[in-house]
C-alpha cells in the first residue's frame, strides 16, 4: 500500500500577504465608511454631554515641621515663655505635621464645613435640587456622606509636590467662573476652619486655668496659673494674626478659557482609529477563518475516503490531523 504523508491543504503553507492584502482592498470602502459614521455618532453623542471647566491655584505651605523640644534652639514659641507655658500652651509639631493637614484637607469634617459655608448642596445633587422654589424637592434629604464623596470625586482635589514644596488645588464644575471661585475659596476656608479648630482648642485651656485659678489659694500657684493666661493670651493673639496659615495662596485661579471635558475632537479621532483598525482585525480574521474551514473540510474528506476504501493504494494511510500537523 502506497503510504503518502501529504498533509492537508492549508496547513502547511506560508502565510500569503497578498490574500490578506487582496482582502483588505476589497473591503477598505466599507471600512473607511463605517470608520466615518462611527466617528460622527460619537461627536454628536458628545453634544449631548455638558461642558467641564477645571480651573487651578498654586498655595504654598507655611508650616514648621521641626518637631521642636525643651532646648532654647528647638523653642517653636517665643523665649518669653518658659518650659511650662511651652509644653502647655504651644502644640509641639509632630514629625509627619504636613501628612496631617493633607489628610484633614480631605478630611469629612473640612468637606462637610466646606459644603455647607459655600452652599455646594444643590450643585452636588442638581436632579433633587428645584430652582424655582429654591429647595430640594419634597421628601429627599441630603445625605452628607454622599456628598462628600461626590464633591470630592468629581469636583475638587489636590496635589503636593514634594520637590517644591507647593500644593495645587483644582476644581471641576460646570462654570468656568465657578470653578475658580470654588479653588480661590478653598484653601481660605480651610485656613479659617483650622484657625477655628485652634480657638476652640485655646477656649478650652483658657477656661481650665480660670477654673483652676479660683480653685487654688497659694499665691505662687496663682502667679503661675497668671503667666499661663498671659502667654495663652499672647498665642490666641498669632492665632489671629496668621492669615495665611497653614496655606498661602501664591497664584489665585482665574476662570479657564476652554473646557476641560468633554474632548470632542479626541473622541472622534479615537472612535474613527479605533473602528478603522477593528474592521482591519475582522477581515483579516475572517480570511484565517475562512481558510481554515477550508482546511478542515479538505481533512474531513481525505478521512473520509480512508474509511471507505481502506485497501486503496491511492489514498492516503489513516492518520490523525495532529499527526499531519507535527509533519
């Protein structure tokens, strides 16, 4: 019996460019049209979007990250105070003081005093929000946590460069003038909720020394409750005076001339790209599809002649498709 290990048609061959190339001419009309229409649906599509403006301001950080200690170099207050107006009057800085104001720059608390002093409520939920009436609609009641979230997802953010040492504030909003009110208002705000936090944290020692002051009847305790107020005095007094701590804005935002979302152009190139070289991938694959198939049937029938004339000498011996393929 005549052996022959011809494989199948199509297995074995090169790839041939010019099949692929043969194809991709013949279908490069309906190609560049659907490629044109797709990019013409996503630009009108983005007609539909509203428009972005994201406007930016660059602060400088005015904190002393030295975290200070009992030596007269390491003082952070002045050299009037002595140990025990120091350690209780000024906070000593902690070594990681620029982590800590980032984090209550993000913090619930500043988003939600943020929010509520710029009235943010009916641009965070502008669905619920009537104009009209200048109210939420009936039964809806915002939830905080909600809008924190959002405010910060989709309107304001920061960035520190550590190099510079400067803090870039950006916000997002539907209003180029809007946008670069809400930046140049932000870290104002959080310099007076820190001054407040600050107050309210002096309010408190100053009620204990006067608590304690009529508590006590020494003459020296009482001297020395005197110094702690007069130098709790002189702190509320800087406290006060400090208009541009912990953030000093160095370049104002100003509103921005072009928008910022949604990129038209970029999309409708990006759509147009993106269907041309799909279409490309599917014609080429169909052409390997197709080829394959043919392979395929081509084994199909050679099997078959096999198992119905088994003794022929012209047919080939009874080998599996892996079989051909390993050859």
């Amino acid at each position: 019996m005549k052996n022959t290990n011809e494989p199948p048609i199509h297995i074995d061959q090169q790839v041939d460019l010019l099949e692929y190339l043969d194809a991709v001419l013949r279908s490069k009309y309906r190609l560049l049209i659907a490629a044109i229409f797709s990019a013409a649906a996503v630009f009108g599509l983005s007609k539909f979007v509203d428009d972005k403006f994201t406007a930016s301001g660059i602060a400088a950080v005015n904190i002393n990250e030295n975290p200070g200690g009992v030596a007269p170099e390491s003082y952070r207050g002045s050299d009037a105070l002595g140990l025990l107006e120091h350690d209780f009057i000024i906070d000593v800085a902690p070594s990681n003081e620029l982590d800590r104001l980032l984090a209550k720059l993000n913090s619930f608390e500043f988003t939600k005093y943020f929010i509520d002093k710029r009235g943010l409520l009916p641009m965070l939920f502008p669905n619920e929000w009537n104009a009209e009436s200048a109210s939420f609609r009936e039964g809806f009641v915002p939830d905080y946590r909600v809008a924190t979230k959002i405010f910060r997802e989709e309107h304001v953010g920061h960035s520190h460069d550590e190099k510079s040492g400067l803090l870039t504030v950006y916000a997002t909003t539907h209003s180029s003038d809007y946008s670069a009110e809400i930046v140049n208002h932000y870290l104002a705000d959080f310099n007076a909720f820190i001054k407040q936090r600050s107050v309210e944290t002096m309010n408190s020692r100053r009620d204990y020394l006067e608590r304690r002051l009529t508590e006590v009847n020494n003459i020296e305790v009482q001297r020395s409750i005197y110094r702690l107020l007069e130098a709790q005095l002189g702190v509320e007094s800087m406290i006060h005076a400090r208009e541009n701590y912990p953030f000093e804005m160095i370049q104002p935002a100003n509103p921005p001339l072009y928008k910022s979302y949604p990129s038209r152009k970029k999309w409708t190139v990006l759509a147009f790209v993106g269907v041309l070289f799909l279409g490309l991938f599917l014609v080429i694959g169909l052409v390997i599809l197709r080829k394959m198939n043919a392979a395929l049937s081509e084994y199909k029938a050679r099997v078959g002649k096999v198992q119905s004339n088994p003794n022929s000498e012209d047919e080939v011996t009874s080998q599996t498709f892996e079989e051909w393929i390993d050859q």
